[in-house]
C-alpha cells in the first residue's frame, strides 16, 4: 500500500463516521421537527443557530481550520433547516389529503 492509499484508507473510515454522525443527527432533527410542529415554534432559530454555529466553530483548536469548519457547519445547519421545512410540508400536506 503506498502512501497515499494509506491516507485515503484513514479518510474513508473517518467518513464512515461522519455519515454515521450525520444519519444520528439528522434523526434527532426529526424530533426536533416534531415537537416544534406540535407547539407552533418556527423552523429558524437565528439566535440559537449563530450560538451554536460558535460553540462548535470554537471547538476547532487549529485556527487554520477554523473557518473552513465554520462554512462546514452553516451548510450542515441548512441542511437541517432544509430537512425540517420538508418534513413540515409533507405533514401539512398529509394533513391536507385527510380532509
């Protein structure tokens, strides 16, 4: 194995990972959903994202990375925006479909 296969090898398993961590987050986001839906609270929290968006972006201990893995995380949180309106549409829209 060269070198560079090795490097790749250790990216695929830390991919495997990241899409573990991204299916057990997402499926927490569908809670999420659910318990705003039931108590009429918007998708969008600008506050809380931009806190959270911090707290993590502050989680990165190589400044070098820092705002890559800022970029990173807004669009992980756009996703899940994304993933929350699609949820609510097709609830309102099977709620429609009863009646």
């Amino acid at each position: 194995m060269t070198e560079l296969e090795l490097y790749r090898q250790w990216i695929d398993e830390v991919d495997a990972q990241l899409a573990e961590l991204f299916e057990k987050r997402f499926a927490i986001v569908k809670n999420v959903i659910a318990y705003k839906t039931a108590n009429n609270i918007p998708v969008q929290d600008t506050g809380r994202e931009a806190v959270i968006i911090e707290k993590n972006t502050d989680r990165i201990t190589n400044s070098e990375l820092r705002p890559y893995f800022k970029k990173w995380y807004e669009e992980m949180i756009a996703l899940s925006r994304e993933y929350q309106e699609d949820i609510r549409k097709e609830k309102e829209r099977k709620g429609n479909d009863e009646q």
